[in-house]
C-alpha cells in the first residue's frame, strides 16, 4: 500500500527566495500551483523518484501561515505514496489515529491526501498522497472544473465553470473572456454585478473545443489570475452570488 515517500514538504516565507538555493543545487522546480482552500502556493522540485516541495502561505491565518509564525521556516510534513487512501485512512482511524479534515481532499496537481495528526505520530505531521490517475486525468472534464470554450458562429471565448456536459451541448457558468478582468476589477472594489458570468448552455455544433483552465508554465490560468488579484478563489466568489 506504501509505494515510496513521495516529497518532504518545507514551509517557507518565500518560494522566491528558498528557490534560489534548491535551484543552486540543480534541482528544477515544477509550476508553482495554489492550493486555494489551504491557502498556500507550492512548488515541487523532483529529486529522483520523490520530490522536495515547498509551502509559500498566503494569508499568515493559515495552516503553513500558522506553522511558520509559532516554529518558523522548515520542514513541515513527510508525504508517504499511498494506494487506497480512503481504505488506509478509515483503518488508521479505527486503529485510534487521529486523522484530520475528517479524511481525503484535493492536494496538488490533481492528487488526493489524507494527513495525520502530528499527536498521532510523535511530532510529525505525516501526508498520504494517491496520485492522480495520469491515463485519463489531461482530458478529463469533470463538472465543477474551470474551463475555457471556442466557439463558433459567431467565434467566441468563454471562460467559466463546467456545470454538465452530454452529447447536446454543454452548460457553463461563464463568463466572455473579454470582460473577465472587468469582473476581477469589479470584484476587487467590491461593487454590485454590472458584469459577472451567468449560467449558459452552448451547443454541441458551436464548440470548436473546450480546455481545462490551467497555469502553463510561467502564464497563470484565469482562475489564478483571479485569485493572485482578488485574494479569494473564484469558485469560492461565485458561491457567494448564488
Ligand atoms: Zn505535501
């Protein structure tokens, strides 16, 4: 069921600033991903088959944000690889462990996590990670994920939030990419809606195609982009409209 240690995780203040000595070693970082709920940037340097990641919090009221303020920057968990997260976690449960955030959640680039309390294993905060499936997780469209649409007559581009999808058509809660950073500035100055996404179904004879919305190397996703300027998560501002 533990197939390797899959990264030590290191909180640090800046991912910048610690970058440049992991760097100077000759490792090479990843993209750096926001873990919004956790409120924390990562960065993932690959060291053979593991890796080192490192923890920039963004909010000092967080979990790395409060782990830096009471012990200061180091290292601060071990990630194991596991298959099976949820039998695992439900048996260390059971076995008395205190397992916390209730069992697994979403972790960085599409993985899922489980972590222990550092009481229940002598001072170590320790993760398990099951890696997401990478056959199928670069197409998967899964309703709830941010995604940009082309479409045709007449040409157009969407960003928005994938509500269903099925052989007619798709429906999004979106937005056109041409107002998307009218919304942000609008979000930014908390104003009431003028411009802001609306649920909409778009045919499948309109769509020339539909990407996930992701960061790409050093160009940050829509989503990103909104969180870097606004301070929140988008889904999490979309919520509140509702
Ligand atoms: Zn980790």
């Amino acid at each position: 069921m533990i197939a390797k240690i899959n990264h030590i995780g290191i909180a640090v203040k800046s991912l910048d600033e610690r970058l440049r000595f992991w760097k100077a070693l000759g490792l090479k970082p990843g993209e750096t991903e926001l873990l919004a709920s956790e409120k924390v940037q990562v960065s993932f340097l690959p060291v053979g088959e593991s890796s080192i990641e490192l923890l920039e919090p963004t909010d000092g009221d967080s979990p790395v944000g409060r782990y830096i303020e009471k012990r200061g920057e180091g290292i601060h968990h071990i990630a194991l690889q596991v298959t099976e997260l949820d039998s695992l976690l439900g048996a260390l449960e059971e076995a008395g462990f205190q397992v916390l955030h209730g069992g697994a959640q979403p972790g960085a680039d599409g993985s899922r996590v489980g972590f222990l309390h550092p009481r229940s294993c002598g001072g170590v905060l320790v993760e398990l990670v099951e890696e997401a499936d990478r056959k199928d997780a670069p197409g998967t469209m899964a309703p709830g994920e941010t995604v940009l649409a082309y479409l045709r007559d007449p040409q157009e581009k969407i960003w928005g939030v994938l509500r269903s999808l099925d052989a007619s058509g798709i429906v999004l809660e979106g937005i056109d990419l041409g107002s998307f950073d009218d919304w942000i500035s609008q979000v930014e100055r908390g104003e009431e809606s003028v411009v802001g996404p609306s649920v909409v179904f778009l045919p499948m004879s309109r769509i020339e195609r539909v990407l996930l919305d992701r960061t790409s190397g050093d160009i940050p996703s829509l989503s990103e982009r909104f969180f870097r300027r606004v301070g929140r998560s988008v889904l999490e501002v979309l919520g509140d409209c509702r």
